[in-house]
C-alpha cells in the first residue's frame, strides 16, 4: 500500500466482496447514508465516495469533500448526483448503466402480465368463495394481440421490447428524443402522442430529467387510449401520482403498475394506495443477485479512476 492509501467512503451499503476490493488498496469508511455528521466527517480526507440510491450526492456535500476525485454510482440513475457540481470540480463520475437491464426488464414483463391477467384478483378469488364466479367471469386478452409502446429504448427499453416481440409476438412501437438506430428487433418509431393513443400498454423507461419529471401527467393521461395500461420502472417522479390516481379512478386508464414512486416509501395518504386496479411494488427492478452483483463492480471503475487509468463506464457532461 502506498504512503497515503486511497481513502474509500461506501455511504450506502455495498456487498462485503465490493469492499474487500476496496481495501485491498486503501482504507475504507462505511457509513449508513442517513448519518450526515459521520459522512461529512469521513470526506473530509476522502478519495471516492461510492453510493447506490439513498444518498444523495448534492452541492453541500461536494463542497466539504476537498480531495474527492471519483463518486461511483452502483446502478444505473445519475438524478442523485449533483452532476454539474461534479463536472464543475473535475470530479469524475463512474456507474454501472448495464447491471439491471435484464432484472428490470423482467420485473416489468411480470407486471405486464399481472395487469394483463389480473392476476392480484385471481389470487384473492382463489382464496375465498369468488373462486367460480371469477373462473366464469374471466375474459382477458392475449399478450401476443396487444401493442406495447415504449418511451425510452436505451438498454432496458430494448431488452424489453426483445422480450414483447421475440417472446410474445406483440406489436412493439417507441418513442425516444435520441435517435434509436438499428433495433434488435421489429420496433416502429412514433410520435409521443401517437404512442399514448395506439399502445394497449404504455412502459417507461427513461431517465429522470427536467424534460421527463412529471412527463406523465394529466394532458398526456387524457391521450391514453382507452383501456390502455401503464407501467413505470424507470423513476416515480416521471408520473404525476395524483393525475395517474385520477385517471385511474375514472377508468380512462384501465391499470397501472408501478416499481418506483414520487415519494419512497409513499405516505399512508398517497393517492395510488387507493387507486383501482394498480400494482405497487417497493422498487426492486434491480434487486436480482446477478444485478446486485453487477452493481458492486462499480468499485472496480472507482479503483481505476484512482490509479489514473481510464473509467469503463463514465459520465460525459453533456457540454464536455
């Protein structure tokens, strides 16, 4: 180890293995993320700051971290992170943009079909005595005959566009600000209000910016087709809740499944716990072993940043 070992402060929690590697080239401060005194204690001397979501990154803690060099994001969202701060510092900013593609595609084609065969109510039903009233009663349609329309094809919205049209036979329509180029698979680039009035389900899949916040809100619920369901395992801020919960409420929108929230956890008086025919989950799109495992290699990009070797996966300051 050399005279002045590279200090390492993991704020939020991090697999062991993550930060054994970390140590075996300097010395490491693990913190819960909710201890401000002891984070801004532990980077007054520190090199790297590794956190996954509960952390947040803002001006204030870049400004009493004098020596920091690197900040590792172990995930794919950057909307934590005072990004202009960091660039404004020389601070470089490392992630792992590819770790939950596949398990955050997955959850969102289990919701897909949750909402497609309502199959919260079939559970209930098959436990009291609505088991044959629900049995006749059930008319549902085919994944392979509905269109999916997707807003934002980066790596999850291709992987689930993979999953819709390779394994199911769907019609798969998107709609992106960035220019696509060749898709794996059949897909048709529309307009975003053409998507909302074509999709028979609707699935986001972008980034939280000031262009996406509150993206989905009530003028672009009242495009929705009617019947149309909506997914969400991008950001919660990407919805606005209330106008969701309403549309909800007044059957414009058929259903609705969400992993990520405006407010998390949400309060007891958040408008979607009572919202009909909506599926909440306590975002764990990216909770599946290989992608928690994916995450922790973020400490490796960390360690290459410190001994001046090239990130694989840096952030590139739009006016860089």
């Amino acid at each position: 180890m050399n005279e002045r070992a590279f200090h390492f402060v993991f704020a939020d929690r991090f697999d062991p293995t993550a930060v054994a590697r970390a140590k075996a080239v300097g010395r490491v401060t693990e913190l819960d993320g909710s201890d401000a005194a002891g984070l801004a204690l532990a980077l007054a001397d520190a090199d790297a700051l590794l956190v996954r979501t509960a952390t947040k990154v803002t001006r204030d803690v870049i400004a009493i971290s004098p020596k920091l060099r690197v900040i590792g994001r172990g995930g794919v969202g950057l909307d934590h992170i005072d990004l202009d701060a960091a660039t404004k510092r020389d601070i470089t900013v490392v992630h792992t943009p590819g770790a939950a593609t596949e398990s955050v595609a997955d959850l969102t084609l289990g919701l897909m079909l949750s909402l497609v065969r309502d199959l919260r109510a079939g559970d209930r039903a098959a436990r009291n005595d609505h088991y044959r009233a629900f049995r006749t009663e059930q008319r549902v349609r085919e994944l392979h005959e509905l269109t999916v329309g997707i807003i934002g094809m980066g790596r999850i919205g291709r992987a689930v566009a993979r999953r819709c049209r390779v394994g199911f036979g769907c019609r798969v329509i998107y709609h992106d600000i960035v220019e696509a180029g060749l898709m794996a698979v059949a897909a048709e680039p529309v307009a975003r209000d053409t998507l909302f009035q074509t999709a028979d389900v609707i699935s986001l899949h972008v980034p939280l910016t000031d262009a996406t916040r509150g993206m989905i809100d009530a003028a672009a619920l009242s495009y929705v087709r009617p019947g149309a369901m909506l997914i969400n395992t991008s950001r919660g801020a990407v919805v606005e809740s209330a106008a969701l919960a309403q549309a909800l409420c007044e059957h414009r929108v058929a259903g609705a499944a969400l992993d990520v929230l405006d407010v998390e956890p949400p309060p007891a008086d958040h408008p979607l716990l009572l919202a009909p025919n909506c599926i909440l989950t306590p975002h764990v799109g990216a909770r599946s072993i290989l992608a928690l495992s994916r995450m922790n290699d973020v400490v490796d990009d960390v360690i290459r940043v410190l001994e001046g070797k090239r990130p694989l996966f840096p952030y590139v300051s739009e006016t860089a």
